[in-house]
C-alpha cells in the first residue's frame, strides 16, 4: 500500500475490514495505508485509497 500503482482491491477491503474491527484482520504495515499522513487510519484514508484506485 505504498502508492496508487501498487495498491490493489483486497488493500481496501482489507483496510475496511481492519476500520470495522474485524477481529482476524491484521496489518502487516498500517502506515502505508494512512495516506493522508496524520498518524491514524480512518475512512478518510479509505476514501482517498479507493480515489487513488480508480484514478481520482
């Protein structure tokens, strides 16, 4: 999850499923979801995830 052209769709579902709590979801590397760079994960990081996949 380090930049638009190496993100992938099981990346955003698999940050869904970690902002949802879903307890056997782990991430390996959080900081390289936490795209706008303020130190949490949130649905604002999954929304600019999303943007980035489909070319926003």
């Amino acid at each position: 999850m380090l930049s638009a052209d190496k993100m992938t769709i099981e990346d955003v579902v698999l940050l869904e499923k970690w902002l949802l709590d879903e307890t056997d979801t782990q991430l390996a590397n959080w900081k390289a979801a936490d795209l706008n760079a303020d130190n949490r994960l949130s649905a604002d990081d999954l929304r600019l995830m999303e943007n980035a996949l489909v070319g926003k």
